[in-house]
C-alpha cells in the first residue's frame, strides 16, 4: 500500500518528533543506526521532507535534521502525499485506466472505494503528534 521510502519517512518524522523535541537536531548517521534504515537512502527522504518545511535542517559538525513544524500541524495524509502522491487515493487498485475515466468501472471499484475513503480520513486526522505520543507510550509503531 504504502512504498518502502514512505514507510521511512514516516518512521524518521516520528523518530526525530519523540527524539528531537525544542528544535534539538540528530544526525543522519543516529537516525540511520536507530531506525535501522540505510544512511543513503535516508538522507534523500529526509531532504525531501526538509524541501516541503516538514523538517529542519542544519549543516555542520553540530547539525543534523529536526521537525520543521509543530508535529500536530503534520499529518500523516500529508507525508504520503509528499512521498507517494495521491495515487493510492485517486487510482484504480487494480490500475485500470478505464476505470478511472468512464463510467465503467472495474469490479473492485465500489468497495475499494469506501476503503479508501476510510483511509484517506483516518490519514487526514493522523497527526505525527499523536503517533509521536503513541511512540512514547511503547506502542510499537517505530524502533527507537
């Protein structure tokens, strides 16, 4: 449902929104080690989300990334947008061009419809605030 590169961008916004609090920053290389993500490839997500003001970012020997915003002004709707586009809520789930442009629609159309509609709102409330304080708690929605 959601890309690899999704599902680490929003485990290093919940990570630095838990670890990085009163704009303390963390190193590319602390956040990798933790959440157990390849540094390359982390450091791309975490410039994307520094491009869109998700997070801050410093360079230098004390820099590293933190949270942009206050973390319940981002959702989680937002990050997937950012990251995957809007596909999984405008697209076929069988990708069916047709389905999408005409009034016949495929077989899954309907029910994959209030789905994702389901989804899309619960995203859309989903605050990195509130899985932060779930992180917190010891619900297991991140290695820390």
């Amino acid at each position: 449902m959601l890309s690899n590169t999704c599902k680490y961008a929003i485990r290093a916004i919940i990570y630095l929104a838990v670890n990085a609090e009163g704009g303390k920053k963390i190193g590319i290389k602390k956040i990798s080690e933790d959440l157990q993500i390849p540094t390359p490839f982390l450091g791309k997500i975490l410039q994307i989300l520094a491009k869109q003001k998700i997070l801050s970012s410093t360079k230098g020997p004390n820099g590293g990334f933190g949270i942009g915003r206050l973390p319940e002004d981002i959702t989680l709707l937002e990050i997937v947008d950012i990251i995957d586009g809007n596909d999984l809520f405008e697209n076929c789930l069988i990708s069916l061009e047709s389905c999408s442009n005409n009034e016949m629609h495929c077989a899954l159309h309907d029910t994959y419809g209030a789905i994702r509609d389901q989804i899309k709102d619960m995203f859309s409330e989903a605050t990195i605030a509130n899985l932060a304080e779930k992180a917190k708690e010891g619900k297991e929605l991140i290695r820390l």
